[in-house]
C-alpha cells in the first residue's frame, strides 16, 4: 500500500485525470484507509476553487479604463509622444 | 474570464493580428478592448496595486501598438501579451519592496518515519460558501498568494486563475511542463496550508456557537 507522502505526490496527476489506472486504483484504495488524505485532497481542490473565484474578480476600474482609453486614443493620433 | 481559447477565437484574433499588422487601426482597438482586462487583471494580481496595474496596463497596451511588427506568430499571440505583462509587471515590483522571506518549504505537508500524515487535516471544503468574497477572506486569501514566492506565484496565477494550460504556462514562463507542475503542486500546498488555519478556525468558531 502507498503511504500519505506517496499519496500526496500523486494529487496533482490525481485531479488531472493523468495517472494511469493501476497508480488510480492504489490511490484510492489508500483513500480508503485514510480520511486525512481524503480531506487533504478535498481541500487541496478547493483551494484551487476559492482563490481562482477570488482573483478573477478584478475588475478595470471604470475611472482606469477612461484614462487608458484616451491615452491609446492620443497614441493613436500621435504615436510616440509618451 | 481566463485565457483558455477556443479554437474559432484563436482564429478570430489571429486575423485581427494580421490585420492589424497590415495598418488596421480598428483591429488594434478590438486587441487592445479583448485584452484589457485581462492584462489589468493578471498585473492587479501580481503587483496587488490599482495604479501599478493601470501602468502597467497603459505599458502593455502601448507597447503592442508600437511592437507589432516584431511578433512574429511562433507562439501564440496570448502568449506574448503574457510575456509582456508579466514583465512590465515585474519592473513594479523590483522598484518596490522587498519580497517577503517566507520559506515555502516550511509549509509543506509533514510525514512520520513511515510515510504517514502528522498533522489532522480538517475538511473544510464543504463550509467555504458563507464565506466566500466576504471582505475578511478576500483579505486572507489575497494575503496568502502575496506570501507565495514569486516563482510560485506566477505560475499560479496563470494555471490555476487565468485558467491556461500547463504546457501553455511553460511556453510563456520559459520552463518544462513538469517544471511548471512542480511549482503549481508547491504553490497548492502553500496556499492549502494558509488557508486551512483560516476555515479551521472559522469552522470551530461556528462550533461554539
Ligand atoms: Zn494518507
């Protein structure tokens, strides 16, 4: 049977789908056996979930997008001067 | 909002590209209003400054106005927007502080002689709802990702937020896909670790209640 840092280091190939099925099947027998690694993966996943939710809310400031649409503007019709 | 492209929008901005290339100025303001945002974001991320990013924006913007003709089509033109930005995003920050000492190696998962976890790990994952885009674990997530080491950082803001592919991150980094796993794997487990001592605590204090 694997151990927990064996199980750990397959997670990544684990969550893509990348591993093939006799290293799956030995994962998940571990799952199995271990609920901390089945938490450990669980929250490994959601990780990934949370902060991508979080960071892909930024947003142009409409003030920010205004100015850089007169600068690309100016450009425009004066390349090179800034 | 990622830059995972289908395949008719690949398309679509290839022939703005050209066109613009040609002297369209029209397909130059399509470029530049498809990628605004996206550069304003990645660099927002990185430099965490609403004026860095805008400069950075402003940088980007103009530098593929002036630029174009060197692109030459061997990457994908994402991809080279990706380059540009993150290093107009890096001259902000190597002007500025100080990256943090922060060992990442500290926070990696610890085993016994045997292979086996040592620490309780908490599932968490179910009670993160109520508190998601809250201020406070806005605060501490960004917290956490501004505490990745640079390396790390990048490769996860570009995997796992902008939503690219490995090999696509490799192209754009520079680096070997298993590289890029590599860091993405660490930058999990950093940020799986800093967040757990957050939802753990929030979770034993819905407990108490
Ligand atoms: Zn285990």
């Amino acid at each position: 049977m694997i151990c927990c840092k064996e199980c750990l280091d397959l997670l990544y190939d684990y969550i893509e789908g990348s591993l093939d099925q006799e290293t799956t099947d030995s994962l998940e027998e571990h799952f199995q056996d271990c609920p901390p690694c089945i938490s450990f993966m669980k929250t490994y996943k959601s990780t990934t979930t949370i902060c991508r939710d979080t960071l892909n809310q930024v947003e142009v400031p409409d003030a920010v997008r205004e100015a850089l649409l007169k600068v690309l503007k100016e450009n425009k019709e004066h390349p090179g001067e800034n | 909002m990622s830059f995972t492209q289908p395949k008719e929008d690949k398309k679509l901005e290839e022939a703005l590209v050209r066109e613009f290339q040609g002297g369209n100025l029209e397909a130059y303001d399509k470029i530049a209003d498809i990628y605004q945002k996206k550069i304003y974001g990645l660099s927002f991320n990185l430099t965490r400054n609403q004026m860095d990013a805008q400069d950075v924006t402003q940088e980007v913007l103009l530098t593929l106005f002036r630029k174009i003709h060197t692109f030459q089509g061997k990457s994908a033109f994402s991809s080279w927007v990706y380059r540009i930005t993150l290093n107009a995003s890096y001259m902000k920050l190597r002007s500025k502080k100080k990256e943090p000492n922060v060992s990442i190696d500290e926070l990696m998962p610890s085993f016994n002689g045997a292979g086996f976890q040592q620490e309780k790990i908490q599932d968490w994952s179910e009670n993160t709802e109520s508190l998601l885009f809250t201020n406070e674990t806005r605060d501490v997530i960004n917290k956490a990702i501004d505490l990745l080491p640079e390396k790390e950082k990048v490769v996860f803001l570009l995997r796992d937020v902008e939503g690219l592919s490995t090999e696509k991150a490799g192209e754009i980094l520079d680096l070997t896909v298993p590289a890029v796993k590599s860091r993405l794997h660490r930058a999990r487990l950093f940020l799986r670790k800093k967040l757990s001592s957050y939802f753990e605590e929030f979770s034993s204090r819905k407990v108490e209640k």
